[in-house]
C-alpha cells in the first residue's frame, strides 16, 4: 500500500509539473501574439491606408527607426517585399561605423586586432499608395525595437482642383492672346511685346501642368525614408606581426665600421680638396722668394 501511495503521489506530481509547463508554454504563444499585434497596430497606421469609396487625395510619407538583429539580412528582406508590392528603392546607404580600433600584440609575430563597430542603413523607397500598409506590415517581423514612426497623410485634393482651374484660365488667355495676334497682326502697336506675353503665358501654363503631375505621382506613390540599424558588434583577428624599423638597424660594431668608413672619406675629401689648390700654394711659395731676394735688398 505504502508503494502504491509513493507511486500515486509521484504520477500526480508529475501531471502538476507537466499541466505547469503547457500552462507555461500557452502563455509564452499568448504573449508573442500580443506582442505581434502589437508590433503590427504600433507600425501600421490609419494614415496608411486608402480610404475607400472617397474623392479625397492624399501625400503619404512615412519615416520610421527602428532596431534590427542584423542589417543586412533585414535590408534584403525590406527590398524583396518592397518590390513584391509593386515599389522601388531610390536611396540605400548600407556601412560599417568603426566606433573603436585596438591592437595587442599576442606573439613575436602576431597581433590581435579588435574592431568595434554598428551597422546602419538609410532606405528611401516608393510603393503604391494602396500598398504602404501592406507593406509596413510586412516589416513587422524584422523589427527588434522600434525607436519611432511618423506616418503623415496631406490632402492634396483642393491643391490639384486648383491647379486644373489655373491651368485652364491660363489656357483660355493663351487663346484669346494668339487668337488676337493673328487676326490683328500688324495692326497691333507692339507685336514683339504680344509675343512674349504669349511665350510667358505657354511657360506658366506648363510649370502648372507639371506640378499638377508631380502632385499626382506623389498621391499614386507613397514615399518612405526608413533608418535601421544593430547593436554594436565586436570582431577579432589575428594578423601578422610587421616588424618595425628599430629591428632593422646594424648592430653597434657595424656601426663603428661605418663611422670609421665614414671619417677616412672626410678625411679623403679634405686631402683632395687641399690639393686641388696646389697652384695657390705654388703662386705665394714664388712670391715669397721674389720678395725676399730682391725687395727685402
């Protein structure tokens, strides 16, 4: 009985331990989905999507910061769905920051080198103003800590009817303008001043019709400057032990042979010197023997 008590209360132990554990585990699966959520709600944004069934345009742009594992893994995974949604990349500016640089010498003949550096990137990137949620979504997965994110949605919908009714003013006195100049022709006091007015109203007519354009692109596409970067990592290697100059020089006889070398070509070059002016010497040893058998008389 006493066996069978032990063993019993063993089994209901052991099914306690392992109901612990599974409780564990559902909460751990619990947990990572609030967090996936949560990655998701704090990166998505209603300004990101298009609203439907409304006459309304919108310039979306998003600038976001975030933290990742590793930089470059995420910058291919970005780019991948970036053109899986029908976008581009303009701008990526991936590098290596060397925040600090040392050498131990470990042997005669080698040296440990520690670099500390962070990687970074600056992405700017267009996608189709009906993907940028999609798209920002997608990124979820990728993002270790998100510093910040701001997504702003202009309407630009007065701005495009504006520019469509100074484009069509513009127009209809560009008409009547060229319609006078032809009918009237020489009649009018000033044709060269008539022809300016009608080439200046064509330049204005189109810088309207090309911000009316850019305006467009920017509601059809949406635009987003994206910074990552991770953590600061640290890479060791060895690497040969060049050897420096004081190495190299001669032992202290050898350099007594070479200073010696050295004063016998002085010595050598002051002896020729001399007597490259024996004819100096010649000139003032007959001087001297002029001087002392006549004048000295």
């Amino acid at each position: 009985m006493k066996h069978l008590s032990k063993l019993g209360l063993a089994l209901l132990l052991l099914g306690f331990a392992c109901a612990c554990k599974q409780a564990d585990y559902v909460a751990d699966e619990a947990n990572a989905s609030v967090v996936s959520a949560d990655s998701t709600s704090v990166i998505s944004s209603n300004a990101a999507v298009e609203p439907k069934n409304s006459n309304r345009k919108f310039v979306r742009t998003a600038d976001i910061k975030f933290k990742v594992k590793d930089v470059a893994k995420s910058t291919y995974a970005i780019e991948n769905s970036i053109a899986k949604h029908g976008g581009f990349v303009t701008f990526t500016d991936l590098k290596s920051n060397i925040n600090q640089k040392s050498e131990t010498k470990i042997s005669q003949d080698s040296i440990l080198e520690t670099i500390q550096y962070t990687v970074d990137n600056t992405i700017t990137f267009r996608v189709p103003n009906t993907q940028l949620d999609t798209v920002l979504k997608s990124m979820v997965k990728e993002i270790n800590f998100l510093d910040s994110r701001l997504i702003k949605a202009d309407d630009v919908s007065l701005q495009l009817l504006s520019n469509k009714l100074a484009q069509k003013r513009i127009k209809n006195s560009q008409s009547r303008l060229e319609k006078g100049i032809d009918t009237k022709g020489k009649k009018l006091n000033d044709i060269t001043t008539a022809e300016d007015k009608a080439l200046d109203k064509a330049t204005e007519s189109d810088a309207t019709i090309l911000n009316n354009l850019s305006l467009e692109d920017q509601v059809n596409f949406s635009t987003v400057t994206m910074y990552l970067y991770q953590r600061e990592t640290t890479k060791q290697e060895v690497i040969a032990n060049e050897k420096s100059v004081n190495e190299y020089r001669p032992n202290i006889g050898l350099q007594i042979w070479d200073s010696l070398k050295t004063g016998w070509f002085i010595l050598e070059g002051i002896i020729a010197f001399v007597m490259q002016l024996w004819s100096v010497f010649l000139i003032g040893f007959v001087g001297f023997l002029v001087y002392k058998k006549f004048l000295k008389k």
